[in-house]
C-alpha cells in the first residue's frame, strides 16, 4: 500500500474515532448526583447555564448558535440565566423580561454585543430599560415585567435547577438533567458540544 493511499485511509478514519471519542464521568463530563426531572420526557433536553456578563459565554455563542440551528428533532434547547454573583440578578431578570416578550432571541447577540464589545455596563435596571426601549419595548411595560412575579418565580426555579445540577460556574451544559458538561471537564469550549453529542447519543441508547 502507498504512503500517499495510507495517509488518506488514516485522513478517513481520524473524524470517525473523533466522533467515537470515549468519554466518562470525569472525562468530558460529571453525572450529577440527584437527576433533575426535565420539563419534556419525550425529548432530550440540553440546557445552557449562562451570564450575558460571562465573557466565556459571550466566545462559546457562536458554537451554541451553530449547533443550536443543527439541533435533532428529538432535542429540545434551551438557556437558564445563573446568578453566582453581584450583578449577575440584573442580567437574568433580563432574560426572563425578554422570554416573556418573546424577543430574547432577537435580543440576544446585541445584549451580548452591547457588553463585551461596545463595553456598556448594563448592570442596573435603568441601563437595561434603556437598552430595551431602544429595542422597542415599552419602558412601562419593561419595569412592570422586571419586578413581576413570573419573572421573580422564574428566577427561583432557575435557582432551584442549577443548585439541583451541582453547577459552580458558566458556561454550563446539561443533558437531559443527568449529565453536567463544562470547559473544564470537556478541556475547552471547542470540545463542549463533541461531548454533548456524546450524552445525547447515550441518551438515546437508554
């Protein structure tokens, strides 16, 4: 056989064992202690723990955004704001405005831009009111949901969730409630989705 025929037998094989990569508890992911129940027993759930702040969230959105759009159709995506820190309880009560009003999508990439790259400190409700207002949100309507009661009991089951997950930090990637997947346990955020795609697919075999 060539040395030109092998190399291109070995160019073949390299994706293949990449996918078949051999991940455990520990190596790749931990498997949380208590599984959380998930909100849809007929789809394998993938929750992003995250902070708009959080500047390794912000690098990580281009590959969630990719993957997300490529999702399979018995996976069902979604993100939970965490509040490990000062500052943290104004951007989650953010996203829970915005999920209300049905615009976070929408919002999402310019919230993230706003704070990493045009440097904004959107940190207090005012700065956030206006960051909204000039999305097209009411002011009123904006200071209205951000005190609310959905977006209050929002914010503890979130609470609830991540402290059920065992999490410490973002970004934070659980699949279906049983399995925490971080840069760290995956050895860096190019790695992340290689492992969930790992826990969906023994998932699956379950």
């Amino acid at each position: 056989m060539s040395k030109l025929l092998s190399a291109f037998i070995v160019s073949l094989l390299l994706p293949l064992a990449a996918m078949a990569a051999d991940y455990s508890d520990g190596n790749g992911y931990t498997t949380i202690k208590n599984p959380v129940r998930t909100a849809n027993p007929d789809k394998i759930e993938v929750t992003e723990i995250f902070w708009y702040g959080c500047p390794h969230c912000y690098s990580l959105e281009p590959i969630t955004h990719a993957w997300a759009a490529n999702a399979p159709s018995d996976v069902e995506f979604n993100f939970l704001p965490a509040v490990f820190g000062r500052g943290w309880l104004d951007h989650a009560k953010a996203f829970y405005v915005a999920d209300l009003l049905g615009i976070e999508s929408d919002i999402r990439d310019d919230l993230f831009n706003a704070i990493h790259v045009e440097k904004k400190r959107l940190n207090s409700e005012d700065a956030l009111a206006e960051f909204f207002v000039a999305h097209g949100v009411n002011e009123d309507e904006f200071h209205k949901l951000y005190n609310s009661f959905a977006v209050n009991s929002r914010l503890s089951q979130a609470d609830a969730k991540i402290r059920a997950y065992g999490a410490r930090g973002v970004p934070g990637l659980v699949v279906n409630g049983k399995y925490l997947v971080t840069a760290q346990t995956a050895n860096g955020n190019n790695n992340i989705y290689k492992v969930v795609d790992f826990l969906i697919e023994k998932e699956r075999n379950q």
